[in-house]
C-alpha cells in the first residue's frame, strides 16, 4: 500500500497525481488509460480541495489522505481518497445532460461524469466523520 | 503548463493553445480571453499542442462557445486524441465545432 497525505489545496494536485500516475507508466496501462486516471484523479481532489472544507473553521486541519494498491492478479489499480470535510457523496450527483447543445448547458458536472465514465468502478462510503471515495480501474 | 498564443485582426481571431489545460491553467485562459472576444465575429482555436483537458478546460470552452453564439462563428482545429476522448466522453464533441 502505497499512501501520501496532503494539505487539501490546489497546488497539491500536481504532487498527487505524480504518486498516483507514475508507478502506472511501468505496468500495462497505456497513455489512454493512464490519462483516463489522471483524469479522474484530477477531478476528484479539485473537488475535494474546493468545497469539502469550506464550511470549515481556518485552524482546523484540512487534509486529504490518498492511498493506492495495484493487485497483483489483476494488475488494477485501487485508488482511495479520504477527508473529514463535509459529507459528499458524488454518486448521488446526477449526471449532466451531455447531449445539449452549448447555449442550453450550465457549466458543472462533468469532473464527476467523467471520473465514472473513465474508471471502471466508483464506491463512496462515509465512516468515522470521512468521506472515502474508492475507484478503480484495470489497464 | 498552457502556453496562449493570440492575435486578432478585422474581426478575426486565432488562439494556439499547447501544453495542458487543467483546473489551474484554465484561469489563466479564462483571464486572457476576458476581451479578446469583444468584436470577434470569427474564432478559431488550434489545439495541435495541447496534451490533456480536464472539466475546467471545458468549462471555459463552452463559455467561449456561448459568447461566440451570439457574435459569429467559432471551431476548433487539430484536435489531439486524448482531447477528443473527453470531447467524446462530455458530448462536446457535439456541442463544438471540430474540424
């Protein structure tokens, strides 16, 4: 298991999916797969780094922890995220109406869309005051 | 890293995008188009260089989108195949004009 924790603010994101994305270039995953995580990534911790302490007081500690596995049999990667911000279930976001055209969009959704769109599977559970998004994703 | 490069004349615009536009660099974008759009009544963006985008990116596209609706038109040339797998992916390969 492989786990880093960072302060939950937008200059983290670069460090994050470096940990996450470079151990990927030397297993199965091409460059489409491993743009699809970083992706994912991406929108997941800009997510969670805008609002999930935004209700919170400034001295209290404000971070993600990110931990990731890569099975040995199936050669996936688990990717968790872990933060005691304010609960947020993504999976309960409904998804945007990708077939209108621009002048009828409203901007939004579509990090969220995109995440369960590229990854294989996305779980969220919320234990002990965290919110833990799990998602995965085989080459 | 995004790199812009701009220029305008008669109406007419050109934008080169190259490198990544993601959740930071998209506010620069945003900041740099914030009048170059005024009196454009055609806008081509050239996204030969540019390697990823994330929602961010496409937010302010579909806000250039939105602006150029009114004013004239505008397309997207030399779209990478990274970029067009989220095009894809977001229905923006619908909403754009990709040529």
């Amino acid at each position: 298991m492989n786990e880093i924790t960072v302060k939950a603010t937008l200059e983290n994101v670069d460090k994050v999916i470096e940990f996450i994305c470079n151990p990927l270039k030397e297993l199965e995953f091409n460059k489409k797969s491993i743009m699809h995580v970083r992706l994912a990534c991406e929108e997941i911790l800009v997510n969670i780094m805008s609002y999930a302490y935004a209700d919170s007081p400034s001295n209290e500690t404000k971070t993600i922890n990110i931990k990731y596995e890569i099975t040995k049999e199936e050669k996936e990667i688990r990717i968790t995220f872990e933060d005691s911000g304010i609960p947020f279930n993504p999976l309960e976001h409904k998804d945007p109406d990708i077939t209108l055209k621009g002048k009828d969009r409203a901007p939004g959704g579509l990090g969220i869309y995109m995440t369960k769109k590229f990854m294989d599977d996305i779980q969220y559970e919320y234990l002990d005051n965290k919110n833990i998004l799990t998602v995965r994703k085989k080459p | 890293m995004l790199d812009i490069v701009k220029r305008s004349e008669n109406g007419i615009g050109v934008i080169e995008l190259s490198g990544e536009l993601d959740t930071t660099s998209s506010v620069n974008f945003q900041k740099e188009i914030e009048g170059f759009l005024d009196n454009l009544t055609d806008l081509t963006i050239d996204m030969k260089n540019l390697e990823y985008i994330t929602s961010a990116g496409l937010r302010v596209l579909l806000l250039i989108d939105q602006t150029m609706e009114d004013q004239g038109s505008f397309k997207v040339i030399n779209v990478n195949e990274d970029v067009m797998d989220v095009f894809e992916v977001s229905g923006f390969s619908e909403v754009l004009d990709i040529q």
